[in-house]
C-alpha cells in the first residue's frame, strides 16, 4: 500500500464518520420531535370539545357563591363557581369515586360528596379528603361578548393517584 491509498482511506473513513454522524443527530432529532408530538397527542386526548352551551345567569353569579347547571347533556349535572377574587371554574358534579352528586359547601368553599364524604378543593377540583382516587372533571369555560359564560368541552380529571399517593406519605 503506498501513500496515495492511506490518504484515499483516510478521507474515506472520515467521509464516511461523517455521514454515520450526521445520520446519527438527525435519527435522534426525529426521534425527540415523534416523542414530544406523541405527547402533545395524550394531552389532546384528556380533553373532550362538546357543543358550546350558554351558562345561563353566569354573569350575575356573585364572589364566593356558586350556579348549578347540566352539561355536556342534561344529565350531566356541572357546577360554576366564582371564588372570592372574582376567578371562575367549573366542574362535573359527577364523584370521582361512586358517580354521587357532589355540592358546593361556600362556608369551606369545597365540593362535598354526601355518598362517601369525599371533599374536593373548589379551585381546582382536586380530592382534599376521603376515597376519590381522582380529581373532579373540569368543564372548560369561554367568556364570549357581552360577559357571557360558555361551557364549550371537558377534561378529565387525571394524575389524582399520585396526588393521593404523595398526601398519604406526606410529600
């Protein structure tokens, strides 16, 4: 082998370094851009667009105090509740635990079920106490012209295990 062959080998490996190299950043790029659309997906899918409907009396519904309302059907029963800053926020009624009906109790500003005494944060719908596993499911408000409140989809409530799970060891 002379000189000539050892440079052409050298400049063939390194080519070839390269493009292993550059195959390798691009495969991994893909890869992270499919891992992050993948959970764009899941997120996408704990929510549920449903057709919009008016929240009668939302406007008028004063601080601390809550209205009472069906949605997506009229055998969904929702809640709305605007807290004492003036913030809104709905939820099914439906019990994360046994599908009870659970109130709003405006002295503890929390979401009570009489069934098994699991109590819900008013703010978030998240399981303060008692046998629910999971947060309430939030309907997803849009304030249109003129103030007026539209339930337009739902999300389902998620992650309550590990909520429960890190209250319990006192994380």
């Amino acid at each position: 082998m002379n000189r000539n062959d050892e440079g052409d080998a050298n400049e063939l490996s390194h080519a070839s370094r390269r493009a292993f190299c550059t195959g390798l950043m691009l495969t991994s790029a893909g890869l992270v851009l499919a891992g992050s659309n993948h959970t764009e997906v899941k997120a996408a899918q704990d929510s549920i667009a449903y057709p919009p409907r008016r929240i009668e009396g939302a406007e008028a519904l004063l601080p601390g105090s809550c209205l009472y309302f069906n949605y997506p059907t009229r055998n969904d029963p929702a809640v709305l509740l605007r807290s004492n800053d003036g913030e809104y926020s709905a939820y099914s009624r439906r019990c994360s635990h046994a599908g009870c009906s659970v109130d709003f109790e405006a002295s503890s500003r929390c979401l009570k079920c009489p069934c098994h005494q699991g109590t819900f944060d008013g703010r978030g719908g998240h399981v303060m106490y008692g046998p629910p596993q999971r947060p309430l499911d939030t309907i997803i408000l849009q304030v249109r012209a003129g103030g007026q409140f539209w339930a337009i989809g739902k999300s389902f409530g998620k992650n309550g295990d590990l909520i429960a799970q890190a209250v319990e060891r006192g994380d």
